[in-house]
C-alpha cells in the first residue's frame, strides 16, 4: 500500500510538471552586418585574405550557404610602408580558410609592419600587422601511444597503441616577455597545415625558460576522415614525415586567436562566461570583426622510424 502511494505521488508530481509546460518561440532579432576578414602575410609569401558575411547563429550551414557569404568585388590594398598591392581575386585555400584575395607584388618579411585596406560599398576598413622575428623549436621527438600507458601503469597497451606517436617539442623562450606563438603540423603528402584546438602559446608563465611540449596532429585533418577515431585523435604515426610551423605573432595576433579558441571552447555552455572575440579591424564606415596578422614562420620536419 505504501509503495503504491509512492507510485501515485510521483505520477501526479510527472502530470503536474508535464501540464507547466510551455513552448516558447524565440523571435530573435536580425544581426548587424559586419565585413568578417581572415588576413596573413608570411616571409617569402603574398598576403592572402578572406572577406566574407556574418550570418544568424540558427541559419543553416552547407557549402551552398557558405560560398554565398564570401565577398568579392571589393578593393583589398596591403602596403609596407614603400609600395603598395592591390590583391587579386583568388582561390586559395589553407588553415581551413578559403582566401578570395591574393597579393602579386608585396612578399613578407621579418621585423616589417603591414597595413591592409578594404574599400565596399558599404564599408571601409584598415588593420595593421608586423612579422617578428622566428624563434625555433630546440628540438622534437616522439614517443608511443603504448610506452604513454605503459608509464601510467593501469592499462595493458595494444598493437596498435605501438603505432601511435605522440610528437613533443622543446622550446627555449628568450628572455624579453611579450614572445607569441602559434603551432601547425601537416604530415607525409597532406598539402594544408592544420592546427590543434589549443595551438596558441605566450610567455606569460614561462618567460626565459626551456619547457616541454605536446604537439598535437592538427585538427583539419580529421574532419573528413572517417576511419579515425576519437581515441587516435592527436597522434602520429609510425613512418610518418611530419612537417611543423612555429609561427611568432604579435600581441593583437595573438590575442584575437586567443579569444577565439576561448569562445570556442566554451561554446554551448549556459554556464561559461562570454568571450569576446578581440579583433585588429578597424572601421573607417561600417563594421568589420577578424584579424589581420602577420606570421613569423620556422619550419622544420622529424621523420618518425617505422
């Protein structure tokens, strides 16, 4: 009889909670229009730059939508200082970004400072970018998924946790704070370099000390790929060729990266603090949110024994 009450309670308690509910449509107000612009000049390369819309947080997304956001037509100068470049329609794609201007004239080069001009009919924008001067990893090594777990101790590793590379590097900070980094990767004939969730690094913490690393296979990689797992994401793998990019920034570059891997992160949770996304845009008339910024490359590569 007791459980039975019981039962009653919690039923009448479902109907009460079921009979409070109401559907609630949301009229969500149209955004304002901004100008979006992806820019970067790197040493021995044109600046390349991406225009495109902002579009509503609920529109849906296919490639359809997307190509129809970019903006082409507009006048997009970079100038160092000397001479002057107006960047030509393009079709480039790199970072997981389709650049719709490319340079001809202006190639990067370390310690020079950048301006960018966008002219639309509806908006004039500049930004301001320079290339620091590379600092390179000391050195990169991997170790095996297996040899990880072994260390850990609580699980027996499998064959193919033997095929798995983790790459680490080791990076010597100089002693002057304010250094900024972004890492990528690519690897054997993959043609894009790639980035990590978090491939963004200052010297807040760690100014003028030699700290370890983990590297983590770029993201872009796996988007469509679907033979990959979750428990495979971020590592290498034995024979590969893996080529890296240390790329220094500076402070509005990485700030804007920053901010956004931030937002990113914490996409979705009602519980998060809003981030907002730094940019180096300005705006002349109208509005424009972005980056424009300038990469201080090193390259290097470590073939991983099969």
């Amino acid at each position: 009889m007791k459980k039975q009450f019981i039962f009653l309670l919690i039923g009448l308690s479902a109907l009460f909670f079921q009979a409070c509910e109401r559907d609630i449509t949301l009229d969500l107000p149209d955004p304002k229009n901004y100008l979006v612009v992806h820019g970067q000049i790197e040493p021995d390369s044109f600046a390349i730059v991406s225009l495109s819309r902002n579009s509503p947080y609920f529109q849906s997304v296919d490639l359809a939508t997307v190509a129809g956001l970019l903006v082409n037509g507009a006048l997009v100068i970079v100038s160092d200082g000397v001479q002057l470049d107006t960047l030509r329609p393009a079709f480039y794609f790199q970072h997981f970004t389709l650049f719709n201007y490319q340079g001809t004239k202006i190639k990067g080069e370390f310690g020079r400072t950048y301006t960018l001009r966008i002219v639309t009919p509806d908006e004039e924008l500049t930004a301001t970018t320079t290339i620091p001067q590379a600092v390179a990893f000391d050195s990169l090594w991997v170790r095996s998924k297996a040899d990880i777990i072994r260390e850990a101790g609580n699980v027996q590793p499998t064959p193919r946790d033997e095929e798995l590379m983790q790459l680490y590097f080791r990076y010597m900070d100089p002693p002057l704070p304010g250094n900024y980094v972004r890492a990528f990767s690519r690897r054997n004939q993959e043609t894009l370099w790639s980035s990590d969730f978090s491939s963004i690094y200052s010297d807040d913490l760690i100014n003028g000390q030699t700290v370890d690393f983990i590297l983590q296979r770029g993201k872009e990689a796996y988007l469509f790929n679907d033979s990959l797992t979750f428990e495979e994401y971020g590592y290498f793998e034995k024979g590969d060729t893996i080529y890296t990019k240390w790329c220094a920034l500076d402070k509005p570059h990485y700030t804007f990266w920053n901010t956004l891997q931030s937002a990113i992160g914490g996409s979705g949770n009602p519980f998060s603090t809003p981030t907002i996304v730094a940019t180096n845009i300005r705006g002349i008339r109208g509005r424009g949110l972005g980056i424009w910024g300038g990469y201080g490359t090193s390259l290097d590569t470590l073939i991983v024994a099969p």
